[in-house]
C-alpha cells in the first residue's frame, strides 16, 4: 500500500520540480543559493557581455519564441497535473492520470531541454569574436564558484 501511494507522490513531486514554467537556474552567490528566472546564469552573463541594442533585440525575441514553442508541452502538463489533483487516489482514474502526468512531464522536459540548446546555439552564433572568448571566461568563472561552493558544501556535510 505505501508503494501505491508513493509512488504517485514522487511522479507528482518530480513533475511539478521538473516542469516549471519558468526553468531555472541554481548557482552559488554571496549569501547561498539564488534563484534566477527563464535564462538563468546565461542572461546573467549576457548582461555582462555589452550587447549591442540590435544584439539584445535579437535575444529578447529569440527567448520570447522559445517561450511560445514551449508553451503548449507546459500547457499539457498543467492540465494533466490537475487531472492527478482531482482523481480520487487508489482509483483507476487516479493510476491514469498519474501515467499521463509522467509522460506528458517527460516529453516537456526534453522538449525544453532541447530549446535550451537551440536558444544557446543561436544566441552565442549573435555574439562578436570578442564576446565569445569573454563569455567562455566568465562560464569558466562561473564553474570555479560552483565547484568552489561544492567543495565547502562537502567539507561541511563531512563534519557532520
């Protein structure tokens, strides 16, 4: 009977981690993790890059299309995910909607995960060569303080 009731929870628990609208990003800061909105650490670094304003123009409408591909496969998952909210559990209903919320959560979360390569791919081929040596320096950066953060985070989990 647990495994019943798991189950479902972890389905329903992993689906709405998994499919927010808005994907982001968890990195290291001053002060602990931060949160940060659709584009994460790559806004983060484009803001540091001195776009051009034809070059921001271009970003901004490439996030906005990549939006609206995405906005049907997150749409399906809202939808079956309040299917799963009003099926009664131990029901076969309930089983059903559990099953199309997993599914209908694994197709949008590679969907997205292949936008945000095509968005990234397309965003770095507007950048100048200058731009491109500066953002692969500060991605290394940004590496450094991850790595940094889990090494510290480590060393305090170990100590304990």
């Amino acid at each position: 009977m647990r495994k019943l009731i798991f189950l479902p929870a972890a389905v329903l628990a992993a689906a709405m981690l998994s499919t927010a609208v808005n994907a982001q990003d968890h990195g290291p800061g001053p002060g602990g993790w931060h949160h940060h909105h659709r584009g994460g650490a790559l806004m983060h670094e484009l803001k540091e890059l001195n776009l051009s304003d034809a070059q921001k123009a271009s970003v901004k409408e490439l996030f906005k299309s990549s939006r609206q591909q995405l906005k049907p496969q997150m749409e399906a998952v809202m939808t079956q995910r309040q299917a799963l909210i009003t099926a009664t559990p131990g029901t076969a209903a309930f089983q059903t909607a559990t099953a199309s919320l997993a599914q209908v959560a694994s197709t949008a979360a590679a969907a997205r995960v292949q936008d945000e390569a095509g968005l990234v791919t397309q965003v770095y081929n507007l950048l100048t060569d200058a731009q491109k040596t500066q953002w692969a320096t500060l991605q290394a950066q940004h590496q450094a303080k991850i790595a940094a953060w889990q090494a510290k985070h480590a060393q305090a989990q170990s100590a304990n």
